[in-house]
C-alpha cells in the first residue's frame, strides 16, 4: 500500500496510525506498565517533539532508563520512525488531523446514516441525505460569512481588524484564541540580532507541561517574514503561539499576505488555483490543475443555471475563450503542435493509419447481437417446430379414425 500510495497520489505521504501503535506498545514492552517516565518519553515522541534532535534526545533517555537495547520491537519501530513520528514529517500541511481522527470521523457518519440491518439501497439513501445535509450547512456557512460581519473580541487590536476582514468566521475565531494565547502564555526571554534585518528570538511558555523548553523565532525586520522552530504554520496552516507573539512585540499592524492561506478566506472559491511547487512532477501538476478546472467551472455553471442573462455571459465568455486557447496551442512550440501547424500551412489532408487484419483473426463478416441472439435461440425455436409437427399428425390420426368408425356404422 506504501509503495501503491506513492505511486499514484506523489503529493501525499503514507504514515502509520499512532493509536494501533500505543494500543500495541505495552504488551510488546511490559516496561511501559512499571515505569511511567518511560512511557511518557515513547509519548513525548509519538507527537510532541518539534524536530529531529528533540526526537532522538527523547527516543535515547526511554532506553537508558528501560534498559531496551535489545528490544527488538522498539529497534525495527525506530528503523520506520519517520512513517509515524511528528516530528519527521513538519512539512506536510495536515491541518492537526491525526490518521485515528479521520477514520473515527468517516465512521461516526457512516453509522449515524446506516445500521447493520440496512440493505444497500437503505445505505445509498442515508449517504444521500448526508452529503445534503452537509452541503446546507456549508451554504448556510457561506451565507453567514458574505452577508454579516465578524464580531470582534479585542476591538483595539488592528492586527485582529485586519485578518478578520480575510479569514472566515470559524477560522477568525480559532486565530484569534491563539493570538491571546499568545499574549498571554509566551514570553520572549532572549534575543539575538545577526544583522540590521534578521533576529532571533528565543521564546518560551508559561505551561508548566512545557516549563524549560525553548522555541527559536527567525524574524526579518524588512519583509516581516518569520520562522518558528515548531512548524506551526507549515503543518496546520495558520501561525502559531510563538510568531504571533513576535509580531505584537514588534507592533505588527498586519499579518503578511504569505501566512494566510487562501483556502481558509472568504474567497476561497473564486479563481482557479495554479499548484506551483517545485517538488511536483508535470503529470503531478497537470492533473491538479485539471481537478481544479473542473471544480471550478462546475461551481461557475451552478452559479448562472437559473439565470438567462447570466449563462448568455458565460457562454460568450468561453467561446472567446477557447478560440484564443486554440491560437495559443496552435502556435505553441511543441513538437505535435508544430507538425499541426505545418499541417494547416501546407492544407494537406491527414488520412487514418492503414488497418490490416491481425494473425489470427477469422476472415468471416463479424454478425451484430440480434444475429447472434437469434444462432442461441435455434435449438429452442427446433424444438418447438416439432412439437407443433407432432401434434398435427396426431390430429391427422384421431380425424382418420373417426373417418373409419364412421363408415363401418353406415
């Protein structure tokens, strides 16, 4: 399935269910059922270590203090720790969605819509009345957000003014929890300057959970471009605690544009998106687009469908449209395109490539269905003709005798 998985979907990566492996791990270390500081370190690197370094600091301390060199589960689970570990994978954008999540969600709706005694047909309909439900309120949502404002908390904060005007009503209230988390939960204890423009601060937090830990913040001064140790933003898409606490110290008025994603704004759904990331293939690229197309155009013909005016527009628009798209890959640079071109300068006809009968193929004229239903039902159609021959002739015989008996009584 890993290999399947990153054949055909190349923008995602496979990872291991944490829960399977926690539910797993005590009986395969007994350790873990004694020592609590043991199993809180396995626990520290399932999910809460913020890189590599951190990971493997952790992974050596569980092991000093259990004495597990020579378990042999724990070595063949740190040979594939980056298909479960946090940690290893702070690139990806996931959102916080843990694997068990997802599968527990999708099963809460599909229960919630079927039982075990449902037939197929039951299921069909519950699924269908779902996905409507969803779509309303996802309308419903929309609705909301276009037709009224978001009512803000910290009315004197024109960082919150600002991102309040993009993000969605749900969205601005999650940011605007963590940006008074951050006011009020991390403190900067440090701070280095490298030059005029870049700066690092060392920040830390309040919680006792996490008292001692430290959190690099790299910030330019001239494009308000910060990074943080913990890849908040780079894996759940919006800025984390210790960023946020970085630009109220340095009275940022707004966020910039590159740390908010538009799939969380109120325009999400206007414009097409253009995947530009370098470590795509062209397949890759070509065929997110064409998703992207789609869901696009389709959102656009639910849009004007009950408008006249409106789909007179839209067809207008996409006729001029595809005539210069046809003169754009008409003089492109392509080698098929070039020979099309070619083609259309010298008006030369090209003809279908000659057909020739494969070795092996029978020579007789190919016969359509009702012919061939007709061949199957042969025996059937005989049969009946002699039953119906048979009892003709034994009509025939009763006739003949009747005849006789009739002539010996005159």
């Amino acid at each position: 399935m890993t290999v399947a998985i990153g054949r055909v979907l190349g923008t995602t990566r496979h990872r291991l269910c944490q829960w399977h492996i926690c539910k797993k791990a005590p009986s395969k270390v007994p350790t873990f059922n004694n020592d609590r500081s043991v199993r809180n370190c396995f626990y520290h690197c399932m999910s809460k270590c913020d890189s590599e370094e951190e990971f493997n600091r952790y992974w050596h301390e569980m092991i000093t203090k259990g004495g597990l060199h020579n378990n042999r589960w724990l070595g063949d689970l740190y040979n594939i720790r980056r298909r479960w570990s946090t940690a290893f994978n702070k690139d990806v954008l996931d959102l916080g969605i843990l694997s068990t999540q997802r599968s527990e969600s999708a099963n809460n709706c599909l229960h919630g819509c079927s039982k075990t005694t449902s037939s197929l047909v039951e299921c069909f309909l519950g699924m269908e009345k779902l996905v409507a439900l969803w779509r309303r309120n996802e309308r419903d949502e929309d609705f909301r957000c276009s037709n009224s404002a978001v009512s803000l908390r910290y009315k004197m904060s024109v960082l919150l003014k600002h991102i309040s005007k993009q993000y969605t009503k749900k969205m601005y209230a999650t940011f605007e929890k963590t940006f008074m988390e951050a006011l009020l939960g991390v403190n900067v204890v440090d701070e280095n300057r490298y030059d005029d423009r870049n700066i690092l601060y060392i920040t830390t937090q309040n919680d006792s959970v996490d008292a001692g830990k430290r959190w690099y913040v790299n910030y330019n001064s001239a494009t308000s471009i910060a990074q943080c140790s913990c890849c908040g933003f780079e894996t759940k898409g919006i800025l984390c605690q210790h960023i946020l606490r970085i630009y109220n110290l340095r009275n940022a008025r707004q966020i910039p544009n590159l740390y908010v994603l538009k799939r969380f704004t109120l325009n999400a759904r206007k414009g097409i998106y253009l995947p530009d990331t370098p470590s795509l293939t062209d397949h890759e690229s070509n065929l997110i687009f064409r998703n992207h197309l789609m869901r696009f155009s389709y959102d656009l013909a639910r849009q004007v469908e009950n408008s006249k005016i409106a789909k007179e527009h839209v067809v207008s628009a996409m006729n001029a449209l595809a005539v210069k798209v046809g003169n754009l890959v008409v003089n492109g640079d392509h080698c098929v395109e070039g020979y099309v071109r070619e083609c259309k300068k010298t008006n030369v006809d090209v003809d279908d490539p000659p057909t020739k009968r494969p070795k092996g193929a029978p020579s007789a004229r190919m016969k359509d269905h009702w012919e061939r239903a007709n061949r199957k039902q042969k025996p059937r159609n005989l049969f009946n003709l002699y039953l119906v021959t048979y009892a003709l002739l034994l009509l025939l015989q009763i006739e003949v005798l009747i005849l006789v008996l009739i002539i010996f009584r005159l």
